[in-house]
C-alpha cells in the first residue's frame, strides 16, 4: 500500500511540474540581475528573455527531465543545468559567471595585413522576413559562416535591408563565435558585451546597415559564425537581402536556443570588414 501511494504521489508530481510555467531570476555573482538573458530548453524550439530586473518564465508542459535548461547572456558563461535539477533549485534563481575573454590591445604591423569583406552583400532581392505579428519570427537567429585559417580582427558587422516598415527604433543583436562540428558554437562566442545596433527607418541608407566593432578588438584564426536577431520589443517587418539560389552558400538558423539548422542553397547579407594578414 506505501509503495501504491508513494507511486501515486510520484506520478501527481510529475504532472503537477509538467502542467506549469516556471518563473524564476537569472543574476551575476553578485546577485545583480542580468536583463536580456536568454533562456530555454536545449535544442528545443522553447523560451524567452529575463527582464529588465532579471525575471524569466518558461513553459515546461511535457518537457522531460532529462532535458537540459540553457541561459545564455553575452557577458556570461552558456550556463546549462539538467531539467531535473532545475526542478530541485524551487526558487529557480541562478547565478552566471562572467566570461573571461582576453582582449589586450594586438600590436600590428600594417604591412602585414590589409583591409577585405567577407560574406554577402545584396540588397536587389529580398532572402528572409521578419514579421513581429509572429513570435517565431523575432526569436530566430540567423547565421553565416565565414571560412577563415589567417589571424583577422573584425572591425565592422554590415547588414541589407531591402525593404522595412517598423513603428519605433528597430534593435539589432549580434554575435560572432567560433565553429564546432561546422555549426556556431555559444561556448565559443567571441565577444563580452552585447552587440547592438539600434536604427530609425531613416538610418538606412542604400539599404545598408553598420555597427563599427573596431573598437571592441574581436580576434580570430578559425572559421567562424556572424549572428544576427531581432530585439524582443521589435514591432513592424522587415526584409534582409541576399543571395537567393547561390548553391554554394548556406544559411545557419535557430529558434529560441533550438538546435542550429543549415539551408543550403542561398545567404542572406550579412558581410564584415575585416584586417586580415597577407
């Protein structure tokens, strides 16, 4: 009969834990809380973003416990912890580390290196959408690979617009990480802060967008990922550029913190300037 009753506790649990969305804090190591955090189920098309006070809530109806609950914030280490354990925090606060990246001032010999752009520029054809009227459009990343194998500095993200209508400021994230198994990889990003570009519909010109890097000493000898998104307060639409049935081009898309998708067969614009070595 105890064995009856612990088993039936057991499966009310379950339920009860299945059945509802969890709220809880994401915080640095001095309890501050961290804002645009995002946080979801690993691989799993499900998640969202703290708040300005940190504050986050999940939907966790049928998830299994097996599964892994991930948080990622620019200036922080991925964080990532077992849905099981999750479930044992019960306040739901975790805390991040702050990512340790050397940026120390290169040293450079100008004849060395020289000025190029990689990627793609194209703002004659419209590639991909975004509409804020669908969720899943604002939570998705796209993606680009650039092949490297010489030491670069990457001193500008530049984008194509080739069509927008949006209601106020529109914010765009960035994020540029290193390659693992061909795909972007969070534990490799390249950068400690968030890269943000906030334009009017005014700021474009010739369907062009830039966000100056220069400053922020971002490195790298492999190949590597250009990222970019949409702000969560983002209202209105938008078409970027690209190459459309470029067979040897390939588009990188996630949603939410969901596994990494390749297209293969066409790029949106998204190029950099970069200083590369001879």
């Amino acid at each position: 009969m105890k064995k009856i009753k612990f088993t039936l506790l057991s499966i009310l649990i379950t339920i009860s834990f299945h059945a509802q969305k969890i709220s809880g804090k994401i915080l640095d190591e001095n309890n501050n809380p961290i804002s645009e955090a995002r946080i979801g189920i690993e691989n799993k098309e499900i998640g969202g973003i703290t708040d300005s006070n940190g504050n986050y809530t999940i939907d966790l109806n049928n998830i299994d416990k097996t599964e892994t609950f991930k948080v990622i914030a620019s200036e922080y280490e991925p964080f990532k912890v077992s849905i099981a354990d999750f479930v044992k925090s019960q306040n739901y606060i975790f805390q991040l580390k702050k990512k340790a990246i050397d940026l120390n001032a290169v040293i450079i010999n100008p004849k060395k290196y020289v000025h190029k752009n990689f990627g793609t520029s194209n703002a004659k054809k419209a590639y991909f959408s975004i509409d804020s009227n669908d969720p899943d459009d604002i939570f998705i990343e796209h993606s680009i690979k650039i092949s490297n194998k010489k030491k670069l500095k990457i001193k500008n993200i530049n984008i194509n617009i080739v069509d927008s209508k949006f209601e106020k400021n529109a914010i765009f994230i960035f994020d540029i990480q290193n390659a693992k198994n061909g795909f972007p990889d969070d534990t490799q990003s390249l950068i400690n802060e968030t890269l943000k570009l906030t334009v009017s519909e005014n700021d474009i010109k010739n369907k062009k967008l830039s966000l100056d890097i220069s400053d922020k000493n971002i490195w790298t000898d492999k190949d590597f990922f250009i990222s970019v998104r949409m702000a969560e307060d983002f209202k209105g639409k938008l078409s970027f550029g690209g190459n459309i049935f470029a067979f040897s081009k390939d588009t990188y898309y996630r949603n939410y913190l969901g596994e990494w998708k390749k297209y293969s067969g066409g790029e949106p614009s998204i190029n950099v300037d970069v200083m590369i070595e001879k």
